[in-house]
C-alpha cells in the first residue's frame, strides 16, 4: 500500500471549498452545494466529504471535535522563509483564523499555523530550499 491522499469530513461543504479554493488557492470546480469534492493538489488526492453523506454511506454516527482540532495538521510547502510570511498574512487577510505567528524554530524550520473555518490546523512551512521529496 502507498498513501494516496486524505480527506476532511466537513460540516458546512460551501464554507470550506471558498476557503481551500479562495484563500489557499486549491483548484477546486465543484459547486458549493455539492456533497463531495475530490481533487488532486500537488500530486496528493485532496478530499472534502459531507459528514451526513458519510455517515449514510457507512450507516454509522461520528463524533466531531469542536474548536480548534489538534489531531491533526495539513502541511504546505514553500520554497522561502518570505513565503511563510507573506502566505501567512495573505491567508489571514483572506479570513483565516491565525493560529501561531511566522517562527523559525530551532531545527531551521520557518514555520506557522492557520486554522480554517471548521477549526483543522494548516501549517505553512519552509526549510528556505526548493521542497525536495
């Protein structure tokens, strides 16, 4: 097996494809009504999911956290400590919620936090060099 991407089980489905789309800059064509939208970004499967659509596809009740989320995070890259900074103040200028301030921490990593409308952490991040995989 090899992982192919990840998915957000989302509340309010129009919410969440303005803010990947408007504010991070996701390539998303579905409408703000549908039920589900599946799209790749950079090579990675990128998936919002309606919660009640996902609980009638698996005829199952989930518990979702309120506030902010801190099982996860999903990581973007940049090629520059400037980027950090300006995507950052880009995406809060936009509407996002600011979670940690641009901070280069001590392995050499600039780094931030933002948090989008149903409360899941983004990091922008960058090693100041082109993203090598």
């Amino acid at each position: 097996m090899r992982l192919d991407g990840f998915g957000l089980l989302v509340h309010d489905m129009g919410t969440m494809i303005r803010f990947y789309r408007d504010v991070l800059g996701f390539e998303i064509q579905e409408s703000e009504d549908t039920s589900n939208v599946y799209l790749v970004k950079d090579g990675t499967l990128f998936l919002l999911y309606g919660r009640k659509d996902f609980e009638t596809m698996t005829s199952r009740k989930y518990e979702y956290l309120k506030g902010l989320n801190g099982h996860f995070e999903i990581a973007l890259y940049v090629d520059t400590f400037e980027e950090v900074d300006t995507e950052y103040h880009n995406a809060l200028a936009k509407g996002a919620t600011p979670v940690l301030e641009p901070t280069t921490e001590p392995w050499g990593q600039r780094t931030c936090y933002i948090a989008d409308p149903e409360w899941n952490l983004i990091e922008i991040g960058s090693f100041n060099r082109p993203f090598e995989r």
